[in-house]
C-alpha cells in the first residue's frame, strides 16, 4: 500500500531538477549567445581597421609613386618657381616706387624749403620800398623811424625762424663762435675777454651760421706794463 503512494512525490522532485537544469542551460547558452556576439563584434572591428589600414597605405604608396614621378616634381617645383618670381616682381615694383616717392620728396624739400621765409621776407622788402618812396618828402627822423620799424620786422622774422644773433660784447673768447681780428689791451676786461665786436655772428637753431668779428683782450707783460 505504501509502494504506490510514494511514486508521485518522486515523479515532482525529478521535474524540479529537470527543470534547474534546464534553466541553468539556457541561461548558459543565453551568456554564450552574448559572448558570441562581443566576439563577433570585435573582429568586425577588427576587420574595419584592418581595410582602414589597408586603405591608407595604398593610397600612401600612391602619393609615394605620385611624388617620384619626375614630370610631377618638376611642375610642382615650376609652380613653386614662377610664385616666386612674381612675388620678386611686385617687391621690386614697390621698392621702386618708395625710391622715386622719396627722391620726389627730398627734390621738393630742397626746393620749397625757405618757401616761409621767403614768404615772411617780402613784408621786409614792402617796408623797404615803401620807405624809399617816401624818402623825398620825408625829414631825417622819419626816415630813421622807419629803419628801425623796418629793422625790428626782419629781427622778429630770424628769430621765428631760429636765427640768433652772437653778439659777445665782455664775454670770454670762444674761437668755436668768434673770430679774433685783432687784440688789444684793456684796464677794464680780463685777458682773453672781447673787448669790442665788429661785426655780430649768427647762429640757425644752435649751428654756427657766421662768427662774431672781435676784438681780444690781450694779456699785458709785467714789464710792458711798468713801461
């Protein structure tokens, strides 16, 4: 009685394992699936790089047969060739034009360059001509009063335009400004002074136009002096 009672419950636990296991086997194949599917990719990969790679090198070897050949290198170096010579050309064009650019400017500035002057000047030479031809009805000291309106006109005009007047009445000799004509004994300047000036120098903007004409003290001996 006991025999056929028990056949059941051994029947349910035989499913249980059959069932395990099978569940362990599919979840098995399902990892394998997956590993077979990386692996897969992974030399798909493999195989994309490899034709990259195999790509790249052909088309360096054919640059390489590219550059050897020789029509290819010289129209490459005649290119590179006429470049430089119209770079050559347009440099030259423009060095040529700045020479005549600055060799017009230096013509010009010779030529204008005491345009100003020249312009200030002729208001001198209006006084002047005005005062001659008044000076057959004007008295002496008119006359003079118009040399010295005139004389002061020209003096303001030198010295807008940088000309100072050396005038070195009692100052110490200086043969870079003044030139000695003569020299003379004083009781009243130091030797080597100016004793008097003859003609007055003048000077443009610090360069030494013309000298002061001057008279120099001279040192007296002891014993021309005792004399």
């Amino acid at each position: 009685m006991n025999g056929p009672s028990e056949r059941p419950e051994a029947d349910t636990a035989d499913d249980a394992v059959s069932a395990a296991a099978n569940e362990q086997a599919a979840e098995e194949g399902g990892e394998s699936a997956e590993d077979d599917c990386r692996d897969a990719g992974g030399r798909a990969k493999q195989d994309a790089r490899a034709d990259d790679c195999r790509d790249a090198g052909g088309r360096a070897k054919q640059d390489a047969r590219a550059d050897k050949d020789p029509e290819s290198v010289e129209a490459a170096l005649q290119a590179k060739a006429d470049e430089n010579w119209q770079k050559y050309l347009r440099a030259a064009a423009e060095l040529e034009n700045v020479r005549k650019r600055a060799a017009r400017d230096v013509e010009n500035a010779h030529k204008f360059a005491l345009e100003r002057l020249a312009v200030e000047l002729l208001a001198v030479r209006d006084s002047l001509e005005m005062g001659l031809a008044a000076g057959d009805d004007a008295d002496v000291e008119s006359l003079r009063q118009g040399k010295e309106a005139t004389l002061k006109q020209l003096v303001t005009i030198m010295e807008r335009f940088g000309v100072e007047k050396l005038d070195p009445q009692g100052e110490p000799f200086d043969p870079a400004l003044h030139e000695a004509m003569t020299m003379q004994a004083s009781a009243d300047l130091e030797p080597g002074s100016v004793l008097t000036v003859i003609q007055k120098g003048y000077a443009l903007n610090g360069r030494l136009l013309r000298p002061a004409r001057v008279v120099v003290v001279a040192e007296v001996e002891d014993g021309a002096g005792e004399g």
